[in-house]
C-alpha cells in the first residue's frame, strides 16, 4: 500500500492549492484569535461585545467553524483586540508574521 504525506491537511480537502493555502491561513488566524482569548480569560458574552458580533458567532469561533469566517473578518478581530501582524521575510526567504499588541 502507497503512503501518502502531505504537509498541509488542507491539500487534501481541495484540489486548488490557493484554497488550501487560504484555509490554512484562516486556521492559524482562527488558532491565534482563540489562544488570545483564552490566555485574557474572557467569557464568552465578553468576547462578543468586544468583537461587536453575537455570542453564538463567537460559539462557532470557538468551536473553530474556519468555513464560517473570512481571513479579513479574522483580521478585523485581532484589530478589534488592539493586536496586530507583522509580516517579514527573514535571511532564507521565509516568510514569518509575528503577532504583536498595538502601540
């Protein structure tokens, strides 16, 4: 039997490798967003008053439903909790974002 390896679980969802990149994207926002706000201790009604939507919308954040949110609505939440990305590209050519609290 033929191993198969990926190194991204979104190439084998998709056939479109930007798809797979988008979802993949999307998760690491969604899994930075949910550690934020689990190391802030915040309930959930918190959460949803400070990214201006309902709690069963944070319910599904939570719950990591990455279907459910776009990559600049996930942006717009990290906003919302004064964080930020800092995209660079180190000596090799690798890409690095570093999330950092907003002045």
């Amino acid at each position: 039997m033929e191993r198969l390896e990926f190194d991204n679980i979104f190439d084998v969802m998709t056939d479109s490798p930007a798809e797979a990149a988008d979802l993949q994207f999307r998760a690491d926002l969604m899994l930075t967003l949910r550690k934020l706000l689990e190391e802030r201790k915040l309930r959930q009604a918190e959460i949803a008053e400070a990214l201006g939507v309902s709690q069963p919308r944070v319910s599904e954040l939570m719950r990591g439903k990455i279907d459910l949110f776009s990559a600049d609505k996930l942006i717009g939440f990290l906003a919302s909790l004064d964080v930020r990305l800092r995209p660079s590209v180190d000596a090799s050519g690798r890409v690095i974002c570093e999330v950092v609290q907003a002045a």
